[in-house]
C-alpha cells in the first residue's frame, strides 16, 4: 500500500542538506521517521558524533535510542524496516551496507536525550566559559524548591528582624494580613523565579487615575441629579459618591507602600462583586438596589456608569502596579541569595541550564562556533513544545559561522536542523511552551534557502471510523485564524476486530430540581465508567501488534482526565468492582492509607515521646494489635515493673509476652537507634524491609496490591530530598501534607497491564490504548492567578481583588483566547489516543465554563454505547498450590544461584591503612624493630593522617618545602581533626610531623624521584587472585609509565608481622600498576625498604 504521504516521507529520510519542519499529525510514526533519517545519515557516512535527537523526556529519549539501534541492526541483519521500504526497495547498497559497519560500533557517540540534557552537557564542555563548576549536577524539583525554601525562610527572618524598617512592604503586609503574607509572598516569589527577567512595569510618574475616578463618579452623580428621582439610581449615585470621597486626592501623597496598601480596603458597599475590588455591571447594580428588569437599559446613565468602572478600574490597576514594583524589587535580594546557595552547593535547576546555555551562546561566539562543529546535526522531536529560549539556543547553534547580532535573522547552515512537530497537539503552555514561537520558527524555516515544510498524515494508530469523527470534528475547530492550519488524518487500518461502534457516547444526567455541583457529576461518571469497564473487559476482542486476537484486558483501557481533581472518585468506583487501578495522574497519595501507616511510623522512629504515633502505628493495619491486646501488654508491665505501666517504644522488650509486639519492638529499636544517623530515605526503605510492609500490603489489597507497593516507592523517592535537613524535617512536612490533602504525585505501577490506566491527557501525550474515555470533563475552567506573567512583554502584574486594569484586561483576553485555543488541542489530543474504540462523554446539564463545554465532539452524531448485553467477566481467584520447598530444596537452590553469580570481590589495600582517613585506630607500637627505637608523642592514626596529608600537599606544591610552613600546616590540620573530639589521649607534636615528613622527602632515592612523584593516585587492576582497588601513597611516573610506587608509613616501631603486611600490600599496588619497583618509606624513622614484583603477572 502506498502511502498518501510517502513522497514527504522519504525526503525526510533522505533529504541531509535541506532544514526541514516535518509537521507530523498524531500516529504518524515520528519516532521512526527519526530513526530512519538517523541511519539513513549514518548510511551516507555521516559520523555518529555529529548528530544530537532531542526529545523532551528521558522516557522519549530512550525509546528513539533504542529504535535507532534497532533499526541499525535490522538492516545490518539484511532486514528492510516497513517504514523504509520506500527508501530502500533494493535494500542497502555495499557502500551503504560498509557505511553502517563502520558506523554500528560508534553508536554511543551520538547524542540521544532531552533539551535539558542536552544544555548539561554544554555546560560541562563549557563550564569556565559560563562562569559554573563544569561538575555542577542538575537537582530534581523537590531538590530545588527545598533550597528555595530555606532561603525564603532566612530572607524571611531577616526583612522581619529587629532592624526591619517601618516602611518595608515585608514589615507592612506582615502588620496588616499575618496569615496570608506567607502564602502571597510565596506565590510572587515562585513567579519571579520562574521568570527570573521578568519585571513590572513601573506606572507614569505623572498619572492620576484617583483625579479621573472621582470626576466620572461626579459626573454619573450630577447626571443622576437631573435625571428622574428613582431612588435605586439615587441610591448607586450615593454608593459612589461615598466611594470616590474615600479616594480622593489619595495618589498625591505619593507611593508610600502603608497608605496604598490600606487604599486596597474600600470598606463595605453594595457595588462590590461577593469577591474582590470589582465594581458589578449597571444590570447587576441596579437589580442589587431594586431597580425592575427593564429599567436599567442601555442609555446615558450606563455610559456614564461604565466610565465609572472604567476609572475605577484604572486607580485599582495603578495602585496594584505600584504595589507590585515595591514588592518584586523586594524580592531581588532573596533571588540573589538563591542562585548563590546553588552556586555554593554546585547545582543547577532545570531553568538554569537553559538561561546560563543561550546567555553562553549570546556572549561568547567562539562557543557558539565549537558547539556547532560538535553537534553538526540537530534532529528535534516535539518541537512543538519548546519556547523561545529553546528556539534561541538550537537555532544559534545551528546558525553558519556569520551570525549576525539577532538569531531570527541568522543563515542556517545546511542540514543542521531537522525539527518534527505538531502545533495540533501544543499543550504545554503551562510550562512556557509557545505555539507563537513555534510559528515564528515556521517563518524562518520557511525563508531559508534550503527550508522546507513537511506534512506527514498517514495514520497507524486509529481505525478509520476513530479517524473519520476526528476529522470531522476538529476541522471546523482549527479553520480559526487564531489556531494551526488543520491538515487531514488519513486512515491506514479498515477493519475492527469487534462488533462494537469505533465511537460511541455515555450520557450522564443528574435527576435534581436544584442547581447540579461538578461533584454530583463526577460521582454519577464515575459509576458508569466503572460499570463500562467491568462490562468491557473480557467481553471485547482487541487485535493485537502480533495479528493475533485477544480479549481486552484492563490495561488496555485510559481513562484520560483534563487535570487532577477527585479522581479518587474514579479510583473508588473501579475498585468498588474489583479492578486494579494504575493513576497516573491521581494525586491523592496524602489520602492513602500507606502514607498514614509510613507516617505513624516514621514519627516512631523520630520521638520515643511520640506514644499517639506509636499507638496508631501498633493498633494500625501494620501490626494490628486490638486495644485489648494493648490493655494485657499494659497491665503486664505494671504487675512487673513498679512505676513504669506506660507501654511505648522504649519499653524493655523481654517484658513484653506478647509475640507479635515483642518482635516489632525490636525492630523498631534496632531502627530508632539508626534514624539519626541514616538520611530519612534509607532508614525508611530499611524499615519497609525489617517490618516485611510489602508483605502486609500485598496481603491488604489481594491482587490490587501494585498500587499501594507503588505508593511506597513514592515515599521513599520522596524523602530522598531530605538528606541534609534530616528525618524530622521530613515528617514534619509529610504530616503538614496529610493535614491539608494536599495533591501529591501516586507511584508509578510498572505491571500496569492488569489495571485500569487514569492519566492525565498531558501525560497521555505520545502513549495509545486499545479503548479510551475521556472522564472528569464537568471540571470548570482555570481561574487566572493573582500575580500574572505576560509573555508578549515579559512583564508581571498584580490582578488585585480580581480588577485588571484595562491595558492588562486587553492581555488577559489574550491569554484567555490562547487558554480556549489550547483547551481544544487537549481535546484533540485526548481522542488520537485510542485505537480500537473511543467513548466519549455526554453531559447535557454541564455548565458552560466546564472543560465539557469548551468543544462540540458531536455526540448527537455517534451512537449510545448499548453494554446490555455483555455478562461480566468473573476472574476466578488464583488457585492456591502447596508449598513442596523443603529446606534441602531451599539449600540446593541457594548454591544455585549462587555459583550461577559469584560475588565480585575487590581487594582494597588501603582499606586496611590505619594511617588512612576513616580508620582512627590506634596504630601499632613494638619494642621490637630493626632501627633504633624511638619515642614520639601522639604516635597513632591522627599521626599518621596529618603525615599523609603534609606528603600530599609537599608534592602538590600547595605547601612549600620550609620547616616553619610544614610545622604550621601541621598544627592547622591537627587542629581541624581533633576539634570536636574529646579524649585524653596525647596528641601528636605539630613540629615532629613537619620535620617528619620533610626529613622523609629529603631521602636521596626518594629526592632523586620527586620531579616524577603524583601523590594519591586511584588505582585499578586485576591479576590472578581477583580484582585491586586503592589509592597509591604516591606514583613515580616517567613517559607514560609507572616507574616506581611509593608508600609512607607513620609507624614508629613496626614489628616483622606489620612489616609483612606493607610489604603485601605493596605488592598489590605493583600489581595493579605494573610498576617495575617500590618502597615502603618509614617517615619516622627514615627508613626505605624497596620491594620488586613477584612471580605473577597482571592478566
């Protein structure tokens, strides 16, 4: 079959010297059109390490990896890919076939990962040129907002010390709203963050909206004064007189923040909307002051009233940007002290790599020019979804070695970028994805002389009635002049597998006289999506990947959510009907019974005086003693124990007769003595391990157990972020979380094939299933944030008490057109998803600002999903076998496996140094030796440490050769090293040691090797008796080879048994190394004993 777009299609494979947009409709197979151009490249020669694919998750990144091996290896084989067959008909010629060869063994050169990814490595090229530590490592988010945290709280102490001035916004909103100052602050603070160049914009020094306010509402009252005396118009004409008296001449005692913030309270009044500083309408006025229907119409009052809420308008807007510049200028120095934590810490957010790559390219051209001749080829998969300092970097790099002042205007070089996208399916404008900036890159590859634009449209995913509804939907939708130019779906699969519509509705109506709450439809969806589910499954025939025929199981159906809310209810239902449920986009692990248990737990572990978690956690699921059985234990310890009737985790467990209690209080002790010194997510997973919790709630939930375990895995990754702020820190935020329900993230299932997918249609991006429904569509639409990101100007504004200011409303319209644009590409999204059968929602009572309302799926056009005559599938319980493993059996298996994987085992020499950091052991001190004997005081491991060091920096050149520089060195380290010890032990002579170790380096043989001696080498080798790892005292290395190991030792009077183990464990350094010498060099005494290598040989 030929395809409808198979011309596009191979110029996209085949075309290396064009810069090329491909606009790749849903299913068309964009990963393997990338995989195709890649080893098309290579085929042609092109050098693997020339070529970055960036996608936008690792998920992605490692699949298009994987297909490009795969692919590679597949014609190697002598296999033609289906998705190449009309590239190559005849199949690879020789030199294509040599190309691929040589090219095959070379594939982890080439550069596979996401934008991030790709700006890290960057960096780390370019690290002295961008002003970083080239080893800064990039911090997940819960890393970052923790230290973001920390430092708002220290800003937060400081601008509210003591020497906090009275004027100070800070010091002013804290006085006037305490319990919201926190939250308002955070959310500005988050926002200048986010968009760290992003500034208000400062109002005219010389306006006067309070002046304009003031005549429109003596206007409106003089109109209304010679008008005819309804007392509702003389009522509103008072209601604003009285307001215009408040704010009267109030801008001329200039920005003083105090007096504009107390501006924000206009007092009670009956023109206020229910919420916020906005004026009603004239309708809503007039009704709200008695006025009839009708006699509030259209007129000179209207007019004059509008001009009144205009003004109003206007001042609050002034005021608002006023206040806003006070505050975000206030935030300056709490944004300075953040980059400096994660510059001090050596570590990058996600934002940062992006701003510190493009601000690298912008003023450092010959950066810009060694980054393009290493990636000469750019391949980028959803490119949709970048923005405008993606679109910078990319382009500049790709740009010819001329690139004038702006990157718009730059000449690209040819084939350096190769771009597939599909602005039908731009859906992450949340996270500063930009339909507009993918449309100005559209211009510019336009007018390139070698660009083209692609349509790819060949569907592989939907059967063709899927693709027909779609088509027939969305068409009307993006013929708008505001959203993308709609191209056709073309179907590649005919035939169904089932005798079920492609398409079809569920209706859901709510039999209630009053007015219907989101929540009352959710409930009512939930139960008959449950019901469909439970009637699919079993019920359906699904044609599989394989041509075979299989009955639909749950994992193949999505229930695919616009955003996160109630979908426990979802969650409820389906497990009300036993099916197991894998959310991806649920967030209700604060809700979850594990979490509960784990906290219980962990408050345990945290504070032995903690006796409410410590009851929760034994009465709880996790252990499930009754409170008779506590009351026994209880009584017990008083009949023994005078004084103590207090059963708690301190609490002797060989008083406990309980077995069960007796058993979990020593693991629970054994624990609470590690908790202090094991990072929060270790100590956890320990206690998940020792208590056997996986155990208990695969048990709990029967074969629906994989969410809870998955939940489980969550806490752990999730306490991961408090390895430096500790166990406390880390319970004391995931008990303020379950106080407060917030939203928290559920594990991931792995085995998600036996349960009933929920994602988010976000998520649900790039994936597909056997059957998809759209659920939670009754969800009303977002609310604009108090503080707003204008991105046309980058500008912040303050929407306060809702009022936008008529130069913001304009925007805000704006944005709310690209909010609706964008809304309908979720939608398209969501039903390019499904593959066999698409159920789409029908809910005649939704309200008209809900998700449901936001677009016509022409429901009235497709049939009612009829299930009445599917019987549910009973899954019959798994039957239970008899345990046949006796512990011979077990033995047998245990040597089994363990031939099958031997341990590898390291030998490591220096581990067993005593003069090595770590080990502070006394070291050994004999009267027998073969030099004189000496006495020195301290003699031992802190000796010995100092010793090494003193060696180390001598040879680094980091301390000069002098006796004053080496004693005073000497002391400093001592000093660091025994400062918070507290022993009466003698501490070694700073003068001794300096002598020492420069008495040591003056040694003729060791004097005559010096200009070659690197200190503190890591080593690695093996020979026959396994594998060496250490860290050689210092390495004489002469043209590339190691001439000679050198080993200090700080013992005063070793005797022949230690003398021995030097000499072993030199042995293995010279074996690893390969050196033809070495010596053991006594720094105290000054003697050097050499070793040569034995008999073996490295292997």
């Amino acid at each position: 079959m030929t395809l409808v777009d198979q011309d596009a299609r191979c110029r996209a494979m085949t075309d290396f010297a064009a810069i090329l947009l491909v606009e790749a409709a849903a299913g068309t197979g964009k990963t393997s059109l990338m995989a195709g151009r890649v080893a098309m490249m290579l085929a042609s020669a092109h050098h693997p390490g020339d070529i970055a694919a960036i996608t936008f998750t690792e998920l992605a990144a490692s699949q298009l990896a994987r297909r490009i091996r795969e692919t590679i290896d597949a014609l190697l084989a002598g296999e033609v890919p289906a998705f190449l067959r009309a590239v190559l008909p005849l199949g690879l010629s020789e030199q294509q076939r040599n190309a691929l060869v040589a090219s095959s063994p070379r594939l982890d050169e080439l550069t596979a990962t996401t934008i991030h990814g790709f700006c890290q490595a960057i960096i780390r090229s370019h690290g002295v040129q961008a002003g970083l530590d080239p080893g800064a490592r990039v911090v997940d988010a819960t890393v970052a907002d923790n230290l973001f945290t920390a430092e708002l709280s220290v800003w937060f102490s400081q601008r509210l010390s003591a020497g906090a001035t009275e004027g100070d916004p800070i010091v002013v909103l804290a006085e006037e709203i305490p319990l919201q100052v926190v939250d308002l602050i955070r959310e500005l603070a988050s926002l200048r963050r986010k968009h760290p160049d992003a500034q208000p914009i400062p109002p005219a020094p010389d306006a006067r909206p309070d002046i304009d306010f003031v005549q429109a509402v003596d206007d409106f009252a003089r109109w209304q004064a010679s008008a005819d005396p309804d007392k509702w118009l003389s009522e509103i004409a008072s209601e604003l007189s009285r307001l215009a008296e408040r704010y009267k001449d109030c801008l001329a005692q200039g920005e003083d923040f105090g007096v504009l913030w107390r501006l924000c309270d206009p007092g009670t009044g009956r023109l206020f909307e229910r919420k916020g500083l906005q004026l009603k309408a004239y309708e809503a006025a007039a009704r709200g002051f008695g006025a009839h229907r009708n006699e509030a119409g259209p007129g000179e009052g209207r007019t004059l009233y509008d001009t009144v809420v205009i003004g109003w308008n206007e001042l609050v807007g002034h005021i608002a940007t006023t206040l806003v510049c006070s505050l975000s200028a206030s935030l300056d120095q709490l944004l300075e002290s953040y980059q400096a934590r994660k510059r001090a810490a050596a570590v990058l957010d996600f934002d940062d790599l992006l701003i510190h790559v493009r601000s690298l390219i912008r003023d450092h051209e010959e950066v810009r020019h060694a980054i393009g001749q290493r990636y000469r080829y750019i391949l980028v998969d959803e490119f949709q979804d970048t923005d405008g300092i993606q679109n910078e970097i990319l382009f500049s790099i790709a740009a010819t070695e001329t690139q004038p002042g702006q990157w718009k205007k730059s000449q690209l070089r040819p084939g350096a970028l190769f771009l597939v996208g599909d602005p039908k399916q731009a859906i992450y404008r949340f996270r500063g994805a930009d339909i507009e900036a993918y449309e100005l890159c559209r211009q510019l590859i336009d007018g390139q002389d070698h660009g083209a634009v692609l349509e790819i449209t060949a569907n592989f995913r939907s059967l063709s009635p899927i693709i027909d509804h779609v088509n027939a939907c969305f068409e009307p939708v993006f013929s708008k002049a505001s959203q993308p130019r709609y191209v056709a779906l073309a179907p590649t699969l005919i035939e169904a597998s089932h005798l079920l519509p492609c398409v079809a509705r569920f209706t859901v109506e709510v039999a209630t006289e009053g007015r219907v709450y989101a929540e009352m439809f959710r409930e009512a969806e939930a139960e008959r999506v449950a019901d469909i589910c439970a009637a699919l499954i079993g019920n359906v025939s699904i044609l599989r990947a394989d041509k075979t025929c299989t009955p639909l199981q749950a994992g193949d159906i999505a229930l695919l959510s616009p955003g996160h809310t109630e979908l426990w209810r979802y969650e409820r239902a389906l497990e009300q009907r036993g099916l197991s449920v894998s959310s991806q986009a649920g967030q209700t692990l604060m809700r979850r019974q594990e979490t509960q248990d784990i906290l219980a737990l962990l408050r345990t572990l945290a504070d032995s005086s903690d006796t409410l978690a410590f009851g929760a956690l034994m009465r709880g699921p996790l252990v499930g003693l009754s409170e008779q059985e506590l009351l026994d234990i209880t009584a017990t310890l008083a009949a023994r124990e005078e004084g103590r009737n207090f059963f708690t985790v301190r609490t002797d467990p060989e008083l406990v007769q309980h077995a069960v209690a007796r058993d979990i209080l020593v693991e629970l002790q054994r624990l609470r003595r590690r908790a202090s010194i094991v990072a929060p997510s270790l100590i956890l997973a320990e206690a998940i391990e020792r208590l056997n919790i996986r155990v208990i709630m695969a048990a709990r939930h029967g074969n629906r157990n994989a969410r809870a375990l998955a939940n489980l895995d969550a806490l752990i990754e999730r306490a991961r972020g408090y390895s430096v702020s500790g166990l406390r820190a880390f319970i004391r935020d995931l008990q303020d979380d379950w106080e407060h329900k917030a939203r928290a993230q559920e594990g991931r299932i792995d085995a998600a094939r036996d349960a009933v997918e929920i994602v988010t249609i976000h998520s649900a991006k790039g994936l597909e299933w056997p059957v998809v429904i759209p659920v939670n569509s009754t969800t009303e639409l977002y609310r604009p944030d108090q503080f707003v990101h204008r991105q046309s100007d980058n500008s912040l504004h303050w929407m306060l008490g809702g009022v936008a200011p008529p130069e913001l409303a304009a925007a805000r319209a704006a944005e709310s057109l690209e909010d609706a644009n964008q809304r309908e590409r979720i939608w398209y999204v969501a039903c390019t998803r499904a593959r066999d059968i698409l159920i789409v929602p029908h809910i005649p009572q939704a309200s008209k600002d809900s998700w449901f309302s936001s677009i016509d799926l022409r429901q009235y056009d497709i049939p009612e999903l009829d299930l009445s005559s599917f019987v549910r599938l009973e899954t019959p319980p798994p039957a239970s076998r008899p345990n046949q493993q006796s512990s011979d059996v077990f033995a047998a298996e245990q040597r089994s496996i363990e031939k099958s994987a031997p341990l590898v085992a390291w030998r490591r020499p220096s581990e067993h140094d005593p003069d090595r950091v770590g080990d502070l052991l006394d070291g050994v001190v004999t009267l027998e030796s073969h030099v004189e004997h000496l006495e020195v005081i301290g003699a031992g491991a802190r000796r010995g440490v100092i010793l090494h060091k003193l060696m180390e920096e001598l040879l680094t050149g980091e301390l000069a050769g002098e006796l004053g520089a080496s004693v005073s060195r000497a002391r400093e380290l001592l000093d660091q090293l025994i400062s918070d010890v507290d022993d009466d032990e003698p501490r070694p002579d700073p003068s001794e040691m300096g002598a020492a170790a420069l008495r040591g380096l003056a040694l003729p043989p060791i004097a005559e090797l010096r200009v070659h001696l690197v200190p503190e080498v890591a080593i690695w080798g093996h020979d026959e008796l396994g594998l060496i790892a250490g860290r050689a005292d210092a390495l004489a290395i002469t043209d590339d080879r190691v001439d000679a190991a050198i080993d200090w030792k700080s013992d005063v009077s070793p005797t022949p048994a230690v003398r021995e183990a030097h000499v072993q464990q030199l042995h293995d350094y010279l074996s690893a190394t390969g050196a033809a010498r070495g010596a053991i060099v006594y720094l105290t005494s000054g003697e050097i004993t050499w070793i040569h290598p034995p008999l073996r040989r490295p292997i």
